[in-house]
C-alpha cells in the first residue's frame, strides 16, 4: 500500500469533511456593512447569520468518502 490513488484520497477528504459536518453542524458568519457615510464619518453594522448542516447531508457525504475510499482500495488489489 505504498502510494494512494486520487480516488482515496478525494474520499479521505469527504470522510472528514462529513465527520466535521456531524460534529459541529452550526456555524456563523459576520458581514459588515457600510449603513451611512457623512463626509468622513462612516455607519457600519455588522450582522451575524446562522447557518444550519442538515445531518442528512452530513451523514451522506460521509458515506460517499467511504465508499470511495473502498473503490479506491479493491482498485489497488
């Protein structure tokens, strides 16, 4: 099992990225906004957003990084 074929590795990275996804499946962002400006004093807000990973998603990218990590494996043999 010296080198990994491109297969693996593309289901290694959906592995994590779906056990990352289960593991924290709420995150937020900031946006700043210029509200007014007046000569050269400017107004900014900053507004958060929440967004949500459905579990489904999650648990379904995690399951596509497994089985390519297993196509890639029987590809090997």
């Amino acid at each position: 099992m010296g080198r990994m074929s491109g297969i693996m590795i593309v289901g290694v990275i959906l592995a994590v990225v779906g056990i990352v996804g289960l593991a924290v499946p709420v995150f937020t962002t900031q946006k700043t906004e210029e509200v007014a400006k007046i000569g050269d004093l400017k107004l900014q807000a900053t507004e958060q957003t929440s967004h949500t990973i459905p579990p489904i998603v999650s648990g379904g990218v995690l399951a596509l990084g497994l089985v390519l990590i297993g196509a890639g494996l029987y590809q090997t043999r």
